[in-house]
C-alpha cells in the first residue's frame, strides 16, 4: 500500500490546477497538500489492481476521487466554522470565506477535467457513477446541517446520512476502480457495496473514538462532538433509551450554555455506559463490517483481495 501512497502523492504534487490568479489556486494546492489517509484514491488503486496489474495508468482518476474529497472539506469548513483541517489552518480562516467559496468551485471543475481524458463509452460510465455519488454527498451534508436545529433525529435517519454525506464515496472510489478495470457490473455494485457498508462502520467508528479514544492517541480532544451536542449514533441512543433521573441530566447537560468540559463529558459518558451505549454501537459497527465483506465475498478470490482485505482490517483496528 506504501507504493500506490507514493504514487498517489507524485500525482498531486504534479498537479498545478492552474495559475492566475494565485489567491483563486493557491488554497487548492495547500489544502491538497495538508496530507490525510489518502483512504478514497487507495480503495480506486486496489480496486482496479484486482483485475489490472498496470496501476500506474489511472494515477490521475485515483487522484481526481482525492480532489473531490478535499473540495467537500473545502466547503464543509465553511459552513462548520471549522477553524482546523489536520493541524493546520482552513482555507477560509488562511485567507477568506470567498476566497474558500471559489477555489472550491473550480476544485471541482478540476476534477472534471481530471476525468477528461478517458474515451468514449468509459468517460460515461465514470462520469454517470460520479455525478450519483456527488450529488448524494451534498444531500448528507445538508441533512447533517438540518439534523443541528432538529430536535429528534432516528437512528435511521442519521445512518442514512452518513451513508450519503461519507460512504458512497468510498463506494465510488472502489467502483471506479472496477470500472477503469473492465469489471462485470456485478462486480462494480459488490465493490460499491463493500465500501458503502465499510463507510458506515467507519463512521459509526469515529463517533466511538470521539467519546472514548485514549486520549495521548487521539491527537485531538475526546468528548467533543459531545461538548457540541452533536447528534451521533451514541446520543441519538442514549435519548431513545434513558428514562426517569437520566432522561433530565442528559437534557440538562444538552440544554446547559456555560459548563466545566471535563465534567459535562464525564456526565454524559456515565449516562452512555449505565446505558451500555458502547456495547451496541460496537454491535452495530460489526454489523456494517460484517454486512461490506459479505459483499467482498462475490469477488472471485485473489493475492490482491486478500490484500484488500487486509488493508480493510487494518484500518478497522485502528484506534484513533
């Protein structure tokens, strides 16, 4: 995996995106710059290896699912008023709100030409399980906005933004792969299944880290989707579960406006365990895991499934 991350860096050190003016570029390259898993460009490089061993022929598509990805941070910085993008400053907060607006429209009028040089019947197909997947991602950031000023969300209701706002486009990343790869159709939707259901469970993941990762691994400050009221899988259940005593705390710690950090996620975590929260969010995470390899298992077997596979299980393992 260590040689398609190098591959995949070249390629968007390579990239210029264009020239003048600078302020209109520049934040395109910087954000593109600040690192990350590189998980979306991977899963298309493995996906395609599964069929194809001349990987370094779609470096460029690969690269263009990483764009797209960082042009949702772009604008999803914007409107989360987030003041940090792995460490470093946003774009918005380094030079303006504008500025960020722009780069990230034509960031994904890059992508698109990124996309331009595959031919014909392929350019289609490509742009046709992208144009889905794109729209999609923008229907679960709005629902994750509406679900801040909505006083009761499901269960439901939120797996189905996550599936949209993070997972389809790990399904688009592996499915792109298949396409470039000449797979059957019905290897394209077991690969898209795959990553959909891993997308969930990874997701589903986080918000377990973010109430209970160790703290010196983390790298960031545990408890803070719940200083924010951040409606994840963990509150949408203690809500639904707790009665009595419980219910009123956790209300009162929701509703509170000045409050010690420490002590309000202490609170509500001792609220997520008497309610053996953890347990089933851990249950349910198994469940998505379990539900995406079932998919990979219509994949004919090979050295670069099970290193797929692998690749997979690692990151499930990961704790932080």
């Amino acid at each position: 995996m260590n040689y398609y991350l190098s591959l995949v860096e070249k390629e968007i050190k390579s990239q210029k995106f264009g020239k003048q003016p600078v302020s209109l570029y520049e934040p395109i390259r910087y954000i593109m710059s600040l690192g990350g898993k590189r998980l979306r460009p991977l899963l298309t490089l493995s996906a395609y290896s599964l069929y194809k061993e001349n990987v370094k022929d779609i470096i460029p598509y690969a690269a263009a699912v990483e764009a797209f990805h960082n042009f949702t941070l772009m604008h999803d910085d914007i409107m989360d008023k987030a003041p940090l993008r792995r460490g470093k400053e946003t774009v918005h907060k380094k030079w303006n709100v504008n500025t960020a607006i722009l780069s990230g429209d034509v960031m994904l009028v890059k992508v698109y030409e990124m996309f331009l040089s595959l031919e014909g019947e392929k350019l289609k197909e490509v742009l046709k399980a992208f144009n889905v997947c794109a729209a999609e991602v923008c229907e679960g950031q709005q629902w994750d906005m509406e679900f801040e000023t909505t006083d009761k969300v499901s269960e439901a209701q939120y797996i189905n933004m996550i599936r949209l706002k993070t997972a389809v486009l790990l399904g688009f990343s592996l499915e792109l792969g298949a396409i470039l790869a000449d797979a059957s159709h019905e290897d394209r939707k077991a690969l898209r299944d795959f990553g959909v259901n891993i997308g969930i469970g990874f997701q589903l993941k986080d918000d377990l880290l973010d109430a209970y990762a160790d703290p010196k691994k983390f790298g960031k400050q545990v408890g803070g989707d719940i200083l924010a009221n951040k409606k994840t899988i963990l509150l949408i259940r203690a809500l639904e579960k707790s009665k009595g005593s419980q219910a009123r705390q956790l209300t009162q710690w929701l509703s509170a406006k000045k409050f010690n950090k420490a002590e309000k996620v202490k609170a509500v975590k001792e609220i997520y365990d008497s309610l053996g929260i953890p347990r089933t969010v851990e249950k349910k995470i198994s469940q998505y895991f379990d539900k995406g390899f079932k998919s990979l298992e219509r994949i004919a077997p090979s050295r670069q499934k099970e290193f797929l596979v692998e690749f997979t299980k690692s990151l499930i393992e990961r704790e932080v």
